[in-house]
C-alpha cells in the first residue's frame, strides 16, 4: 500500500482530537457506568465475611466513571485546540481500514474454518497485496507457518485450538 501521496484529499481531517476525546470519554463513561451497575447488583457492600463479589469491581467502575467524567468535561470545556487539529487524515483511515477490515473477517473466519485454514489464508492475502509478494511464495509460507503452528501445538503441547465449525479441512488428514 503507498503511505506516499500527494492528494490534497487524504490530508483532509476525518475527525479532530476534541471530538474523538468526547467520543471515547463518552465511551468510558458508559463502560464504567455498566460495570459499576452490574457490581450493585452482585453486591458491592463489605460483609460480615469480607467484600461481597461486586465490591472491588463497583468500585473500579466508579474510578473509570469518574476519571471519564472528568476527561469529557475538560474536553467539552476546551476550545483551545486547533478546530483543524485531526485526529485521523483521509489517507490514514484508509491504511487503517486496510488492516482492520480484514482482521475483522479473519476472525469471523476462525469461527467457520478454524484457526489454522483462516491464518494460512489471512497470511497469504497480506502478503499478496500489502507486501506486493509473489502468490506462490505467499502460499507457501502460509502454509508452513501454520504446519508448524499445528504441529507445536495439536502435536507436541497437545492442547487443540479451533478447526472450524463449519468445514474442517483437518479432518481430511484424520484430525
């Protein structure tokens, strides 16, 4: 992928550093809120025997709220910053998606196919198309990698990961 360019387009801002600070406080917020909710109703009192099981949890959440609370006021308050200030450009988003959008099928893929298809294929496609490698060395080293992958360990830790639930082609080879 080129990270070199000249498009006035991929300098544009997406979004800018007070935004993204309100959305991820705002995130937080709410993330401590549902922890410190679910503690209470664990219970969140010292009992006669110690902390009940949402003692320690509720009062974690009540940091996080907190602090939270705190980094969303100052970044609402703040109008200092630059209104250009980006947080992510155009051409930086774009080379981000390009390695979440596929992690993200990757691992719904794990969930069909299992780990060790999905993985040899995953390898294969970033080598292919950011690593502008050849298919048939980016074929190959997929499959080596996973081969000893399986190999340490289905065969040598004996602990077995996930071969899919959809189709498992390791079942070919009496697996």
């Amino acid at each position: 992928m080129n990270t070199d360019t000249n498009n006035p387009r991929d300098k544009q801002a997406v979004i800018g550093n007070r935004a993204m600070e309100i959305i991820v406080a705002t995130g937080l917020l709410l993330f401590g809120a549902t922890i410190a909710g679910a503690s209470l109703k664990l219970g969140a009192r010292w009992a006669d025997d110690g902390p009940q099981a949402g003692y320690f949890p509720f009062y974690i959440g009540a940091i996080i709220v907190i602090s939270s609370l705190v980094t969303l006021i100052q970044a609402i308050r703040r109008r200092t910053l630059k209104p250009d200030e980006a947080f992510v450009e155009r051409g930086q988003l774009r080379q981000i998606l390009a390695v979440l959008l596929p992690a993200l099928v990757y691992v719904l893929a794990i969930q069909g196919f299992g780990i060790y298809v999905s993985s040899a294929v995953y390898m294969a496609v970033f080598m292919v198309w950011l690593g502008k490698y050849p298919w048939w060395k980016s074929i190959l080293v997929g499959v080596a990698v996973c081969v000893c992958l399986y190999m340490m360990f289905e065969i040598w830790f004996q602990v077995p990961l996930h071969k899919g639930s959809l189709y498992d082609p390791l079942s070919l080879i009496g697996r």
